[in-house]
C-alpha cells in the first residue's frame, strides 16, 4: 500500500470517528427543531407585538419546511446508526458526504429564518431574527467544533445568508449585524479550524495505536501458534529420528556381537536390510530439512532441462507401489500428451510428485491415488488425487507451512514430521509455480502444482473432456 493510500485509509477512518460523535447531536437537533420552529412561528404570527405580524403564509411555509428536514435528517440517522453497527459493512467513506449535505441542509434550513420572517425597518424583529441564527451556528459550533468539514458545511451557509440578509436591508443596525457577523464567522472559523485539527491528530494517532495493538496481537498470537507447532514438530521429529536411530544401533549390535553365531549370514543379512531400510529413511527426513532450510535461505539451485514427464511420474510411482499394493490401494498414473514434456529440474520435479503421492498414501486407507499430468497452455499442472480421509476446512490455508499436519482421524496413525507438503511448496515456487489443494473429509483431496513453460513454449490448450469413467474427487 503506498504512502498515499494509507493517508486516505487513515482520513476516511477519522472521518468515521468524527461521524460517530456527530451523529448522536444531529439526531438530537432534528427531534427538537420543529417545536422551536412552532414558538417561534408563533411569537412572530403576533403574539409579541414587537416582533411584528409576519404573514402567515410565510410562518406556516418555513414551519413545514423545517419538519420536513426534520423528518429526513432523523431517517438519515437511523440508517446511519444501523449501518455502523456492522462494521463489516460501514462505509465511511459513503457516508462523509451525507453526512456533511444533511449538516448543510439543516443549516441553511434555520437559517432560512432571516428570510421568510424578515420585516424591512422593524429593528427589532430584525435584531433577534440575527440572534436566532447565530445561536443555531453557536449550537452548531459545539456540536461540530471536532469536525472542521462538518462546521463548514453548517457555518458557511447559515452566516452568508444571515450576512445577505441584513445588508441589503436598509436599516443601519441591520448593517451594523451584517458587519458583525462577518468579523464573527473569521474568528469563529480560524478558532474551530485550529481545535478540529488537534482533534483530528487526536483522533488519528488513537486509530493508529489500536491498529498496532491489533498487529501486536496477531503478530503475538502468530509467535505463539508458530511455537507451539515447532514444539509438536521437535516433539514428532524426536520420536521419527529415534525410531530408526534405535533400529540402526539394534540391528549393528546384534551384527557385531555374532549373537546367532558365526554363520547366520541370512539372518545377519536381514538385519542388515533392516539398517539400509532404517538409514534411508532417516536420510530422507535429513534431506527434507536441508532442503527447506536451503529454501527458505534462497541457497537452493534448479538446473531445470527437458525431461519426460511420463517417465517421471511412473519413477515416482514405483518408489510407492509396494507400501500401496500392502494397503489394497489403486494406483494410476496419466500423461497427457500435451503434458509429457517438462520444464524442471528433474530430482526436484520427482521429489514433489514422490512427496505428493507419498502423503496421499499416508491418509487413503482404502479406493485410490491418482496422478495426472496435464497442460493449461501455459504450465504442465500435476494433480494427485485420493480417496482418503480429506483434511478439514479449518486447516486447509495451513497445511503447506513447516510442522503442521492435517488433523484428521488418522494423524495418531501416521505419524510425520509436517515437513512434506512445506517442500513441495518451495519447490514448484522455485520454479515460479503454484500449489493449491482442495479436500473434503470422508471424500478425499487433491493437490495441484503447477510448472510453468518456457514463454516460447506456451500456447492455449483447449480442456480435453473426461474420459468415461472418471470422477474429480476434491
């Protein structure tokens, strides 16, 4: 967000505040306003006779006149004040000028007094006619003194007319009113243009403390999330390092001591499977560190070439195919034509599908994974799709950050160190691509990474049909 976007945010947000202690008084004045409207139509209809008789007609037009006004500044403000009540759908923006029309329109309506009960060369009528006026700015004044937009739109209006008003009445003391209200409305406005801008840095730098308080929290309640999943993380990883720590140093025992004899090579021989088995894994889950750890310092280089995506996929394929044929879990593997030639560096491409495929087996107790490799025109997309367990819709926007695991009813099960999908992400982004997922529980997932083409190799690909058969599990 640019410097000037945040100004405007900020202004906008104490334009709201200021819209907020304006609106209560506003509503106030338009339920008190018609009853002095009546006393004073009535005291000017003749029943002080030294305000005069002004005609009825204009008594009767200017009464009327400010209960309309009356009646559409108090449904202004309800709906205001509904709407602000839902912060998720306020506006204050929408509402500034409004707000600032109903504030003018109020005003230029009381003001509007010096004109329809006006009488040319009475002094008096004349006189608290002006006094009237000024004391609807005054009141205005400690209403809108906060606001220096929203005492313009009343004062700027009420004083011209007033000023209008009283010169081009003949009267010496109407001119002498006018004189006076001139100099009133320069002092009054240079006053309440000084108070409103304290208020407003007031105003402002409020806001901007409980915006940081609001990032302090979340900054904190992020601190304290990312370190309870690395303590689940050093816990698990704990627990996966010592299992086969303690196979490798178990099985070499036995070799060593000769515990079966001499010449037990078929046991021996086992045993050391067993070692190599163990030793693998634990490398894979070293390797996985190193590699994110090399990420996340940007120190991890692709050598990407033209490799055989079919080829690829079936290579990945085999590393899970026995632990699947175990479970009674489908495999399928497709290409798309279109789709067999890939950008990549080829051990990060076979790691993410390894990945990706591994973790579907990890939550699929039973159906099947399936692995399609397809073309949008502008990168080859490989989705995995399974029949498992699903991941629930909460934890969805977490389950590529390092240490987190999709709770399911299979996690106790399966046990792992949260790292797998973490470095599918960083890899296909070091290849500009994306990941997404989608899951619903008891259906299934699908993950999707995207490899983007050369830019001489991209083109519009229409979407082939599904074949028979097929069903998108997500």
């Amino acid at each position: 967000m640019t410097p000037l976007d945040q100004a405007n945010r900020l202004a906008t947000a104490v334009a709201g505040r200021q819209m907020e202690l304006l609106s209560r008084p506003m509503l106030q004045s338009a339920y008190g306003l018609p009853m002095w409207a009546l006393v004073i139509c009535w005291a000017f209809s003749g029943a002080l006779p030294f305000l005069g008789h002004v005609a009825p007609v204009n008594t009767i037009t200017w009464f009327i006149l400010v209960c309309m006004v009356s009646a559409i500044t108090i449904a202004v403000g309800k709906t205001y004040r509904a709407e602000s009540e839902r912060p998720e759908a306020f506006d204050a923006a929408r509402w500034t000028p409004r707000t600032l029309a109903m504030t003018a329109l109020m005003s230029s309506t009381w003001a509007s007094i010096c004109w329809f009960l006006w009488m040319p060369g009475n002094d008096i009528n004349n006189l608290i006619l002006a006094i009237l006026v000024l004391a609807g700015v005054m009141n205005g004044i400690i209403a809108r003194v906060m606001w220096f937009r929203s005492y313009m739109a009343g004062a700027a209006i009420s004083f011209p007319m007033l000023i209008a008003r009283c010169a081009t009445d003949g009267s010496d003391v109407s001119h002498l009113v006018a004189a006076i209200s001139l100099c009133l409305f320069l002092i009054v406005t240079a006053s309440v243009r000084t108070a409103s801008r304290k208020i407003d840095s007031n105003i402002a730098a409020q806001i901007e403390n409980e915006r940081l308080k609001e990032e302090n929290a979340r900054a904190r309640d992020e601190a304290e999330r990312a370190s309870r999943l690395k303590s689940d993380f050093l816990a698990n990883m704990s627990h996966e390092l010592r299992t086969p720590l303690n196979a490798i140093l178990g099985f070499s025992e036995v070799i060593a001591a000769q515990h079966f004899g001499p010449n037990a090579s078929a046991q021996y021989r086992d045993y050391a499977n067993h070692i190599n088995s163990s030793g693998q894994h634990l490398l894979g889950m070293i390797n996985d560190l190193l590699d994110i750890a090399k990420i996340e310092a940007g120190k991890l280089e692709l050598r990407p070439e033209w490799i055989n995506g079919e080829d690829a996929l079936a290579q990945s394929m085999r590393f899970i195919e026995d632990r699947a044929a175990a479970k009674g879990i489908r495999l399928e593997a497709i290409a798309d034509p279109c789709a067999r030639r890939l950008w990549v560096d080829e051990r990060a491409f076979v790691q993410v599908a390894i990945n990706l495929l591994s973790n579907a087996l990890k939550f699929t107790k039973h159906g099947s994974i399936r692995a399609h490799l397809c073309s949008d025109g502008n990168a080859i997309i490989l989705r995995v799709t399974d029949t498992g367990c699903g991941i629930p819709a909460e934890r969805l926007p977490r389950v590529f950050e390092a240490f987190e695991q999709a709770d399911n009813g299979y996690t106790s099960s399966n046990m792992g160190t949260g790292l797998g999908l973490t470095l599918v992400r960083g890899l296909v982004g070091l290849h500009g691509g994306a990941c997404s997922i989608e899951s619903e529980e008891g259906v299934g997932t699908e993950v999707t990474a995207s490899f983007p083409l050369p830019e001489e190799e991209r083109r519009p690909v229409a979407p082939a049909a599904p074949a028979d058969g097929e069903a998108r599990v997500a």
